[in-house]
C-alpha cells in the first residue's frame, strides 16, 4: 500500500509541476505573467490531466515490469491531454496568459518524465534482484538463432535474473544478424563459431531457440555443443507451444524428438474448424498417446462438447485433468469409461450424445503381445471398429477417422492384420454411408514418445547403465511426433473424400540403431564405451523395413503437401462380411491358427511364418 502511495505521488508531482516547466521554457522565469499564469493554468489542467490518466489506466502500469505497450499507453494518454489542453487555451487566450505552444511543450515533458520514472524503477527492480542471486548459481547463456523465440527468451531471462540465466549473445547463420545487436546483446557470428565464442566468453550452456528448424539443423547444433562439450539445452518445437509466447519454463533437455524433428505443419485452419467447431465430437482411446494429443488439438477448435472414451481410467482421469486445468475453455469435456467392444454401451453413448465427428485411436497395437494374444487384438481393433461404425451410419455421424499404422500394409503381424482389417471395415461403412457421411482411414508410421516406443524404452535402459536393445542393426523405421501426427489426423479428416485411407507424409526412414546412439549420447554417454548397445535379434511379427503403401497401391497428391491418398480400392472380396463373422467366431475360440488363416483370407499379402518379410 506504502509503495501504491508513493507511485501516486510521483505521478501527481509531475503532472502537477510539468506546467510550471513548460511555461519556464516558454518564458523567461522573470516575465511578470510567469508565475501567475502558470499557477492558474496547473490549477486548471490538474484534475484533466488526472481524469484522462484515469480513463487510459497509466496509473495501473506496474513500473518494474514497464513495456513499449505501456509507453505507449503514456503517449496516447499525453496526445488525448495535450489537445484537450490546446482547446483550453485557444477558450482561455482573451482572459489568460496561456501560451499555444504550452500544451505542446508540456506534452513532451511529462512522456519524458513518466516514461523516465518507470523506466527506472524497472532498473533497481532489475539490479536488486540480480544481486539477490549467488554469482555461483548464474549460468551464462549463449543463444543459437536471434530470431523473435531467440530475442523473446533473452528478454525473458533478463527480465527475471533469479532463473539464474544470464544471457550474453547470440549465434545466427543470418548474414544480415551478425554483427548486430538484438535487446542489446550481440551477435557474434555464424553457428559454426559455437565453440570459439563458448571459450571466449566462458559459456556455462548453449540454448538452441530456433522452433521452426528442421531436425538436421537441430542435430548439428548439439553435436557442435557435444565437441565443445557445454550443456545444451533447446526451446519446444512451434508444434508444442500450446499459445505462442515463449518463457523461461519451457526451457527443456534435447530429446530425440528436436534431432528428427521436420519443418512445421502448417494447418488450413479454417477447413478443421469447419468440421469441428460447436461439434459433439468423441475420441477414442482418448487416454492413450494419440488420442490424448488429438484431444489437445481439437480443443483449440471450441468444439461444443468432448467424449473422451477409454477402458483405462487412470489415463481418461488424466487427460481430463490436465484439461480442465486450462480454465473455462468453453468446451464441455465428457469422460467415458467404457469399451469399443461392448456395443450396447456404445448404443447408450450413441443415443444419449449423438456425437458428430469420431477419432477412432482406441487400439491394441503391441507386436509381440497381440501375437501372443491375437484374439484380444481381432475383438478391440477389428470388432470394436465394427460396432463403431455402425452405429457411426445408425446415427448419422459426419465424419469418422480411423487411425492406422504401416504396419497394416503387407501384414506380418496379428496386429498389423487386425489393423488392416479394420481400414476395410471403414471403407465398408463409407459404401454404405450416407450423402453427409464419411468415413475415412490416416495410416502412419511409428509415434515418437507414445507408449510402447523404442524411445521410453531406450531411455530407462541408459538410465539403468545399459545395455540398450536393438533388434537388428539394419532395422528402420518411419517416425513422427506425437503432435505433427494428431495435427495431420485433424487436417486429413477434413480432405473429406469418403472411404479415402490417407498416407502422410512420414520423411526419410531411420535406423532405430541410430537412434539409440544418439539417446546415448544425449544422455552424456559414449555409445559402446559407456554404454553397450546390444541387438536381441527379430521378435515374431516384426519386419526390417516397414512400408506405407502395397505393391498394388500407388498415392495422389492431396491439397495439403504432407498427405496424400492411396489410389486403388483396397476392399474387393464380396464374402467380406461372412469372413468378418467367422474371423469374429475364430477369436470368441482363442484360436490362432484359424485367426491367421482367416486374415489369410481376407488379406493375400499377409504373412504368418514368424519371420521378417524383409
């Protein structure tokens, strides 16, 4: 309250006596109308000046966190005072000493003086709580990339010295950046110089803050920072930035994620909105990796309501925790426990909700465990499927979107079988839709991150000390983020071409041995040196390469460069239902044999000896 009252002093002191200066600039202090002019003009413009600082709320700024917003709060509060001012004494001239000039000159006066008293708050703000941080505990920063996420977070880090970062400059490979200077740091070069300037200006760590680059870049920057051997530490993809604006909080450890990361999706908005916005829409799997990261997608589009369906409800509880964190989102975020398998429940949901839009990522999708267990992954991703989309045309949903893998195409696995089967059965359900429907399926390759991935795996093997498991060490795979995937789910769904399966665009294959060095190495390891990488050899059901398209399958373009659709149909056994029914019977039985004969069947290219088809 002390300090409320003091700031309201200072403010009343200049705007009070800035009249008294301006008239001592326009006059000589010795001039006879000087004093008694300028008493009567202060009088008079005193409670104006108060009112319009009132109504432009100056006296709201918080001084030690002054910005150009609030400067300029202070100039349109100046402007709309000094006309109000030069009104009065063009009134006043006849009966006043009141030169016109006045207003103009006081105006300057109180920005300069305003603006100066905040700036220097901010100043001793800054000074006494840089001297409240133990010189021991400041880490000096050097940041690579003097873009606005660069400039954004040197400011940030500025503005808070007790994070214990102190920013000293920037690297670019920008021409036109070096050289300069940005939020007064400088820059001292191109990238490649990372290891002279670190000595030379004794860098504790290196801070990449370039979102939009592609993992190449990213890669090379921290093995620049692993030869000179200084932490680095990165700013999230644009991708993971829930809003646009940077903080010290998101300051994280590079992950595999940043070194295979691709240029950013760039979303036709207004066509997902078009789809989603004040929809009922209800995801499947909604606890899982996919399902929870497209729940965090949609919301941005205000969809009306949110069912989130999943068996598990420790990961529905979570998802709808952390968005309920987000405050009044104003979306209505249902929770469902419940099973794709269980088709009454469904009819209930169904007929209590009448949701819109379905993403359908309620899968079982563990190799080794659903060739183990292939009934449970024939019932989940084939029946359940079944049971979704036909109530999906019973109550005449508009869009459905399956989520598929690569390893639907040319099957080796009862997963990847079961995930092929369930495309046909979409594309079943879109020969029977209705002229609003469609029904459609998005197959991609591996989910960095999600759950049962080659990267968690990894990382508790190098947190144990080794040794990392390979399978293979001519073994690849296709891999994306979890949230570029989700991100083309939402843009596919809204190519809206019926029974379409749609491919996305996955990049250039990597060798999951890799992958594991540079885990290893991140992690401030030598691979084979401090921790061994073993290869454990083929599990059942697993290929060495996996692929997008069949042999028979060919792609076109779509409107959208990362998605393209498969061209030929892919459904074409007229008995599709009767083998449906006794693929069904065969997993009531637990039977593999008869299951694995029957996808046989249904799929030619499905193959079931055990081995890589390589």
């Amino acid at each position: 309250m002390e300090r409320l009252i003091l700031k309201y002093l200072i403010d009343g002191i200049i705007l009070f006596f800035a009249t008294f200066v301006a008239f001592a600039l326009r006059l000589e202090p010795t001039d006879s109308p000087y004093i008694q002019s300028a008493l009567s003009v202060a009088v008079i413009l005193f409670p104006i000046k108060i009112g319009v600082f009132y109504i432009t709320a100056i006296h709201k700024q918080s001084w030690r966190n002054i910005s150009v917003r609030d400067l300029l709060s202070i100039i349109v509060g100046v402007i709309i005072f000094s006309l109000i001012s030069l009104i009065i004494a063009a009134f006043l001239r006849p009966y006043l000493f009141f030169p016109l000039s006045v207003p103009i000159i006081e105006g300057m006066i109180l920005v300069l003086s305003l603006s100066f008293v905040r700036l220097m708050a901010r100043v001793v703000h800054f000074y006494v709580k840089t001297q409240k941080v133990p010189k021991e505990n400041i880490k000096r920063v050097l940041i690579i990339g003097a873009g606005e996420s660069g400039t954004m977070i040197a400011r940030e880090m500025m503005r808070h010295p007790e994070s214990g970062y102190q920013p000293i400059g920037f690297l670019d490979d920008d021409p036109k950046k070096v050289k300069k200077y940005f939020v007064g740091l400088p820059v001292f070069g191109e990238t490649s110089r990372l290891e002279e300037v670190s000595k030379l200006k004794t860098i504790d760590e290196i801070l990449i803050a370039m979102p939009a680059e592609a993992g190449a870049i990213i890669r090379n920057m921290v093995h620049l920072a692993q030869a000179a051997k200084i932490k680095c530490r990165i700013m999230p993809a644009l991708h993971e930035l829930i809003s646009e604006k940077v903080s010290i909080s998101q300051i994280r450890e590079v992950d595999v994620e940043d070194l295979l990361r691709r240029k950013p999706v760039e979303l036709e908005n207004h066509v997902i909105e078009t789809y989603l916005n004040q929809k009922v829409v209800l995801v499947t799997g909604a606890g899982g990796s996919i399902g929870s990261e497209i729940v965090r997608q949609i919301v941005r589009f205000k969809p009306k309501t949110i069912l989130l369906l999943g068996r598990g409800e420790n990961s529905i509880y979570l998802i709808e925790e952390e968005l309920n964190r987000l405050g009044d989102i104003g979306v209505e975020i249902i929770p469902i426990i419940s099973d794709v398998r269980d088709k009454e429940s469904l009819e209930i949901l169904f007929s209590k909700f009448h949701p819109q839009v379905i993403f359908h990522a309620g899968a079982h999708k563990h190799v080794p465990l659903m060739e183990a267990n292939p009934h449970q992954a024939i019932l989940n991703n084939v029946e359940g499927t079944k049971n979704l989309v036909e109530l999906a045309i019973k109550y005449n949903l508009e869009r459905f979107v399956n989520i598929s893998t690569d390893k639907a195409v040319n099957p080796t696995s009862i997963m990847g079988a079961s995930k092929r089967v369930a495309e046909y059965v979409v594309e079943w359900a879109s020969r029977q839709a209705k002229e609003n429907q469609c029904f459609v399926s998005v197959r991609f390759g591996n989910v960095l991150g999600s759950r049962g991935s080659v990267v968690p795996k990894f990382k508790e093997q190098i947190r144990l000390g080794g040794p990392v498991t390979v399978t293979h060490p001519d073994m690849t795979r296709f891999f994306m983020t979890i949230p570029e995937a989700a991100q083309l789910v939402l843009q596919a769904a809204g190519l809206g071409q019926n029974g379409a399966v749609y491919i996305l665009d996955m990049g250039e294959s990597v060798k999951i041995v890799d992958m594991a060095k540079e885990l290893i190495r991140l992690s401030g390891f030598e691979p084979d040196k401090d921790i061994k990488i073993q290869y454990s050899g083929i599990r059942p059901g697993e290929k060495l390469y996996e692929e997008l398209l069949t042999a028979e399958e060919g792609t076109n373009s779509t409107r959208h460069e990362k998605i393209y659709v498969a061209r030929k149909s892919r459904l074409k056994d007229e008995n599709f239902e009767e083998l449906l029914k006794q693929l069904f019977d065969d997993a009531h039985q637990g039977n593999k044999p008869a299951i694995q004969s029957t996808l046989k069947k249904i799929i030619p290219t499905y193959s079931f000896n055990g081995k890589a088809d390589v």
